[in-house]
C-alpha cells in the first residue's frame, strides 16, 4: 500500500502538482498526441478511410513536391501571409495608438473597434461575400460613386486574395486590445525622463514606445504566422459561395483548403496526413526563426543583456 | 412483514422487466439508414421519413428501420467517421450517381442478393438500372430519376413576341442553333436592346437568355455527342478524352454565349443573380434554365410570371441527350447485417412505397408501373406544365452519365471545373485550348491513379 506521509514533502507537492495536471495531460495524449502520431503513421501509408492502409515509405512526401498544386496551395498561402500578417500588425497596432489617446467617448470607440472580432466565422464571411459582390454588392456601389469600376474581388482571380485580407482586417481588433493593455502598462515615467530629454512625440515613440511594445509585437507576430498558416474557414466559405471552392482559378487554394479537399473530397487520408506534417515542419521553422531572431529585436525590460 | 414481500417481489417484477424488454426488442435486427449526403434533410421531409419508418416498424417483427438524420454540411464527414471506426449505417441514401462516385470504394456490390433470390428488376426503367451499375460492382436498386429539360418564361417569350419551343420530341427543328437564336433575342440590356441589335450594350444587361448554371463541367458538355458522352475518359478509364470534337464544340458554344453572343451570364453576372437569393429561374432575369425534376420541388415556388417547359434541344450531330439524375440506396460493405439491409432496399423500392418515398425526396419513381400514379401526382401539383416531356427525357439519358464514377472523381471533377473557369472568367474563351490543357492534367491524374493501383 502507498504510503503517502513517508513520502518528502517536495515529492508529495510533485505528485499533487502531477495529480492536478493530469486531466489536461490524459486530454493531451489521447486527444492531441495520438491524433498526431496517427497522422504520423498515416503519412506513410495510403489510406483511403474504408479500406486498411497500405504502407508507401515515403511515397506520399515524394509525390507532394512533384504535385503542383501543392506548391500552387503554397504560394496562395504565402501570398496571403505577406499581405495580411504585416497590415493586421500594423493596423491594429495603430488603432491601438489611436484608442490609447485621451479623447472623448474613447470607450465606446474601443468597443466599437473590438465588436467585429468577436464576431467571426461563417455568418460574417457570407455577410462579405455579398458585400464583395461585383454586379450588387456594396464595396463596389461606394466606389462607383466615386467614380471608380471595382474589381471582380472573389469572382476575379487577381483580387480574390486582397478582398480576403480586407475581410481578415476585419478582426483586428483582437490584436489592438493586446496592444492597448501593452501601451498601458509603459512605465509613465519613462516618457517623462524623454521629455527632459527634449524628446518630441515621434522620438518618443520611436525610442519609447516602441522598443516597449516589442514583446508585445512579437507575440501577436508569431500567433499571427500560426492563424495565417492554418486559414481555412473564410476562404473555405467565401469561395465556395461564388461558386468553386478554392476558386476562382484556384486563386484561394490554400494549403490547409487544399489538405482538406485530400482528405475529405478525394478520401486520400495518407496524402492529406503528409501535408499536415510539411505544413508542421514549415511552421516550426518560421516560428523558430522568428525566435532566433527575437534577440535582435525584441527588448525585455527585466534581461540583462551583455556583460554590463 | 406479508407487505415488505409483496412490495419486494413487485420490485423485482418491474427489475426483471426492464432488464428484459430491451433484449425482446433487440430481436429485431437493426437497421440504421443514414440520410444527409443528398436531399432528406428539411424538416417537412424528416417528419415524412418518420411516418415511413413507423410503417415498416409496424409491419415488420424482425427488422427495424432508423433513419439518421445527418445535415449536410457535415453529413460526408460524419459518414466517413462511421466508416473508419467500423460503425457503419446498413444502408446510406438517398444517393446521387455523384455521391456514389464519391465514396466509391465504401459500397456493397448488391449483386449476389439479386442473384440469390432471382429478383425481378424488369419493373424498373432498364437505362436506371444501368446508371449505377459498374464493372464488379452494382450499388443499388434505382429509387428515383430526375430527368432534365428546359424551363422558360413565359412572359419573356410573350413580351418578345417569339413562339414557344415546341414540346414535340419528334420536332427536330428544336436545336441548339435555334436555342441561341431565340435566347440572343430574349437577352436585353437596360434600354431593352436585345443581343442582336448593334446597339446593345454587353456591359449592362439586365436579362438573360438561357442559363445552365447549376452544374458541373461534365454536366454542361454531356449533351454534344461525344463517345464517352459525359465521362471523361475512355471504357477502361486510362485515357482521358476530354478534349474531344464533341466537348470542345460544346465548350466553345458555351464559351461564345458569354462573350461573344452574351446570351449565357458570365461567372460575375452569374454570381450577381445569386446573391439576389434567388434559384436561376425564379430570378426573373433568365428566360430559359436547363434544369431537373428537382427544381420543381425545390423551387418555382409563388413566381409572379408563368412556366412552360421544353425538351432538351438536338445538338449539332442531330441527337438529343437529355442528362439525367437518378438516386438510390446504398449499402455500405463494411456495413453488419446486410442481409436485413438489403430487405429494407427492398422494401423502399417496392410498388407498393415507391411513389411515397419519391414523394419525400422529388423524384420520378423508377419503377414503370408507376409512371401514372406519379404523373397524376405532378399534374396536380403543376396543372400548365406538359408532364409528358419530363417522362419522355428519360429515353434521351446521358451514358454514360456525366456524375458517373471515374479514377480519382473528385481529383478528375476539379480540374475540368477549373477549366471551365477559364471560359467563365473569360481568362481563356478558347475552348480548344481550355480542354487540352485539361486532358494533359487528366491523364496524369489516370495515370497516378493506376500507377497507384499496380504498386
């Protein structure tokens, strides 16, 4: 029989801590883990669902680099990233700047701001869709009236992804609130030592403000690599609703759509499995990156830096 | 104490019954009809398969039915969760040729129940039990066909001043030449010029003459003739053919109603009539829609213009090929219980429910000797409209089908549905081009699929 009151007290608060985790940790491996090292396993075999899977080696990752509409998936999502990482960092960061200003009703505009990024998903992509319309929807009837033809947006395949990260903007203002508590928590008096310094407000910003937001950029700059690499819904829908998922001319085909399609419309489990292990590789060494780099870039106010 | 035990045992009655009852009922062997992947699924249509249900639950002691209700949007991924942890429904349906093709590898070949039994299948249209039949394969007794035809406006025609199209079969000055002809005239901008006029305006047009918006590529092109008529590829599924005389043909007619004739809505003015919300038809902008049975359930619902119907045209080689739908039940071979499955397919397709279980789903029974009961039924429910060229269609059915399975479906649907992108965002309105281009994607994907096959 156990006998727990022999037991250290650092190794009984270890078995407590072990005890209090462990529903997370069941969840992990069955739920996460397993999943995960399933698709492993699948990713060398071809497998159909129905049928048993029929060990390939590394069939399915030869035949991904020779597929071109794998890399066809993958400079759609690239696209995508370069547009819609930095102008979501910069807009929501600005907005940020913006509500943190002593204005009136400044609340109201903060929540006014936040409200679309709670509202998200299909409903909101639809809701886009239509207002993307070439021939009756409202994007273009604005710019009509000033005098402008508007493009295709989703029905155009050379302004399909734009169109999708003006609707990613939408959500900015989950982004701006992480920065907002950032900007609220640079120490006052740091501003002030600038001021006596003769520093006016675009120096302080450019050496206060700034360099104090930086691990705040970061998180944002890496969450935001993750969603951008794992877009499914919106172009999912939004696609769909004009008629070709992917479409027009497999201008929206990103990777996580092009997964899915190998997974569920073409039932090839294994193909699919492969992808999301690539896709895991690519994301892991942006994100790696991102880090190693961090040290160039990223100032935290409690590190020593150096041997000073 | 003669209380306790009176009160013990009539505890111990209602114990044993309750540990009893569910092993009576499980007598019954069960079988789950999984319905979602097609039509099934609105809530007139639920209640309707729970009457049908009942009813074979009363009249049967050893079988019981259970229709799973799945939405559709989730119905393909629930089903091949079932599939893949070996929980499989008995019968899957109602299914489209499409969906068959789809999950292709999932069904029971439902031939040596037919053989066993010696069942009689002379009943059904003899083209129906064809559509669903594969090489070491048949998946299904036929439930119900969704003949097509053309659908117009009457108002339109009679604004126009132009004839109605006739409903004759025999008459074979019904073409797709006079189809253009008439929809150029039916196709107006917002000064009322029509499409023949040097002074209409393609950039503002405010009315269309034909539609065939709501299918797919093979749809579109399986109506020109071509030997492999709406499949892709050849007999034995290693060559693509594609880009046949035929298709291209009909891919360039399709291609010149956009963007030369503008009698055919392009890909953008397309998707402006459906952000109205509105089924092509019921728009009010489009003068003729080829069309199925199934839009009859599904829409023609209060319009405020009248609806005439017509065949499908001849096309340029002087045939006529209607292309058809057709829906069945399918019984999934990792499915347990397949023999009871089989006897509820049975019972689903029989003379005696068959026009009810159409009912529910809108399709034309595919038994013969029902034709009748079915066509009286239609009548009521469509007074003006000529049922007789709704029946005739069948004669006139694609085969091979254009939903029919090939190597790689949904691979193979996809790249000629991007081809058929390029004319309708008029990136490429060179039909020639458009479709070799696809058959060269075409026989790589063949040729990965029976590479695949031989490894």
């Amino acid at each position: 029989m156990l006998n727990i009151r022999s037991w250290s007290l650092s190794r009984r608060e270890a078995a407590a801590g072990y005890l209090f985790i462990s529903p997370w940790i069941i969840g992990f491996i069955l739920l996460t883990l397993g999943p995960m090292l399933a698709s492993l396993y699948f990713s060398f075999n071809q497998y159909n669902i129905v049928d048993m899977p029929r060990w390939i080696g590394l069939g399915n990752y030869t035949r991904l680099f020779n597929d071109p509409l794998f890399w066809q998936s993958l400079k759609v999502t690239l696209y995508f990233a370069v547009l819609a990482l930095p102008s979501g960092l910069i807009l929501s960061f600005l907005l940020a700047i913006l509500l943190n200003q002593n204005i009136p009703g400044v609340r109201l505009w903060r929540t006014l701001y936040f409200l679309p990024s709670v509202l998200t998903g299909v409903a909101v992509t639809l809701l886009w869709v239509l207002l993307f319309n070439p021939q009756m929807g409202a994007v273009n009837q604005v710019l009509e009236l000033i005098g402008i033809k508007g493009p295709g947006w989703l029905n155009d395949p050379d302004w399909s992804i734009p169109a999708l990260v003006i609707m990613a903007l939408w959500g900015v203002g989950q982004n701006m609130i992480i920065y907002l508590a950032g900007l609220q928590s640079v120490p006052a008096e740091l501003y002030d030592a600038a001021k006596v310094d003769g520093a006016g407000r675009v120096m302080q910003f450019r050496h206060v403000t700034l360099p104090m937001m930086t691990p705040v950029l970061f998180y944002n700059l890496v969450l935001g690599l993750i969603g951008t690499f794992s877009y499914f819904t919106q172009a999912y829908v939004a696609s769909g609703a004009v008629g070709e998922v992917g479409g027009p001319l497999r201008s929206t085909l990103f990777y996580n759509l092009y997964l899915y399609q190998n997974a569920f419309d073409y039932r090839e489990m294994g193909y699919a499995s492969a992808m999301a292990w690539v896709l895991f590789a690519i994301v892991l060494l942006l994100t790696l990156v991102v880090f190693r780099s961090s040290s160039l870039w990223v100032y935290y106010e409690g590190e020593l830096r150096g041997k000073g | 104490m003669k209380r306790n035990s009176w009160l013990l045992i009539t505890c111990l009655v209602i114990v044993s019954l309750l540990v009893v009852a569910p092993a009576l009922a499980q007598d019954k062997v069960k079988v789950t009809i999984f319905v979602g992947l097609g039509t099934g699924t609105d809530p007139d249509q639920i209640t309707k398969q729970e009457e049908l249900q009942a009813r074979f639950n009363a009249s049967h002691d050893s079988i019981e039915i259970e229709f799973l209700i799945v939405p559709h949007d989730e119905a393909g991924t629930r089903l091949l969760a079932m599939l893949a942890g070996d929980n499989a429904p008995q019968l899957v349906g109602p299914n489209g040729i499409s969906t068959i093709a789809e999950y292709f590898d999932s069904w029971a070949d439902i031939t040596p129940f037919i053989e066993a039994e010696g069942f009689d299948t002379s009943d059904f249209y003899q083209e129906s039990l064809e559509l669903n039949a594969y090489p070491n394969l048949n998946t299904g007794l036929p439930l119900g066909l969704f003949p097509s035809f053309v659908l117009y406006n009457i108002d339109m025609f009679d604004a126009a001043g132009i004839d109605y199209p006739p409903t004759d079969y025999n008459d074979t000055s019904w073409n797709y030449d006079k189809l253009r002809e008439i929809a150029m005239l039916l196709t107006l901008d917002s000064n009322a010029n029509d499409a023949t006029m040097e002074e209409f305006d393609a950039e503002d047009i405010v009315q269309w003459g034909f539609s065939d918006a709501w299918t797919d590529t093979r749809g579109m092109l399986a109506r020109w003739g071509a030997p492999d008529v709406g499949r892709p590829t050849s007999a034995d599924y290693k060559t693509a053919s594609a880009n046949s005389a035929e298709w291209v043909y009909g891919l360039q007619w399709f291609s010149d109603g956009m963007w030369v004739d503008h009698f055919i809505p392009t890909g953008e003015q397309q998707s402006g009539i459906e952000a109205t919300g509105a089924a092509p038809l019921d728009s009010g902008v489009i003068a003729m829609f080829y069309t199925h049975t199934w839009y009859l359930g599904e829409a023609l619902f209060d319009l405020p213009f009248e609806v005439g119907i017509a065949p499908a045209p001849f096309n340029q080689n002087g045939q006529r090929i209607a292309r058809i739908h057709a829906d069945n039940f399918t019984i999934p071979k990792n499915a347990t219980n397949q023999q009871e499955a089989w006897e509820v397919m049975k019972w689903l397709t029989s003379e005696e429910n068959l026009v009810d279980v159409c009912l529910i789903y809108g399709c034309i029974p595919a038994r013969m000797s029902l034709a009748d009961d079915f066509a009286a039924a239609l009548n009521e429910r469509f007074p003006d409209l000529d049922t007789n060229v709704i029946f005739e269609a069948i004669d006139y059915l694609d085969a091979p089908n254009h939903e029919s399975w090939v190597p790689n479906w949904g691979r193979i649907n996809d790249a000629l549905n991007f081809a058929a992108s390029l004319i309708n965002t008029g990136e490429n309105t060179d039909a020639q081009s458009v479709l070799d281009q696809a058959n060269v994607e075409l026989q790589k994907i063949l040729d990965e699929y029976w590479a695949s096959q031989s490894s």
